[in-house]
C-alpha cells in the first residue's frame, strides 16, 4: 500500500476564504510559502513570514547601497513572456528603428 500523497500547500486565497481559514493561511506562510490573496479577483497583498519579510528587507537595503553593474542591471529589467512560448523577452521592443545619416 502506498503512502498518501502530501497534500498541496495552496498559495493563493481568495479574501473570505483567507478570512475564513486565516491560521491556515500564516501556518503556511511560516513554512515558508509565501500566501497571495486576492480581493474582487486583482491581487492584493502577500502574506509573508517575519524571517522571510527582514530578510527581503535586508536584501532591499544591501541593492540600494551597493550601485548596480550592467549586467545585473540588465538582468534586473523586468520580462514578460515570449508569445507562444514558455520563455521570457525583456518587455520592452526590440525592433530596429530608421536613423538618417544624411
């Protein structure tokens, strides 16, 4: 007989259900899953554990003193998906545009 499957630890909440089952939602949280709830169906916040919020406020604090080179500039821009596919683009158009040298 084979072991149960370990149930799913759901990250994303609609609020009242948040509400509803909010010891659930910081259980998970403090495990480590970071818990997105919804409201009127748009994001609205993220439940995060107080480790993992002081360590992206460290994280944030070390990127502002610390100038950027041009790689992690580059690497930082923000991407959206590539059209029909799984990868990602930068967001921005890449498309060549006409210069007059005349």
């Amino acid at each position: 007989m084979q072991a149960p499957l370990p149930r799913a630890i759901p990250s994303a909440w609609r609020l009242q259900d948040a509400k509803a089952q909010f010891s659930e939602l910081v259980d998970n949280a403090l495990r480590g899953v970071p818990q997105h709830v919804t409201r009127r169906g748009k994001q609205a916040v993220v439940v995060l554990s107080e480790e993992d919020f002081a360590a992206l406020q460290r994280n944030a604090a070390n990127r502002t003193n610390q100038p950027m080179g041009l790689i992690e500039h580059l690497l930082a821009m923000p991407k959206m998906p590539a059209l029909g596919t799984d990868s990602v683009v930068p967001a921005f158009d890449l498309e060549p545009r006409e210069i007059d040298f005349s």
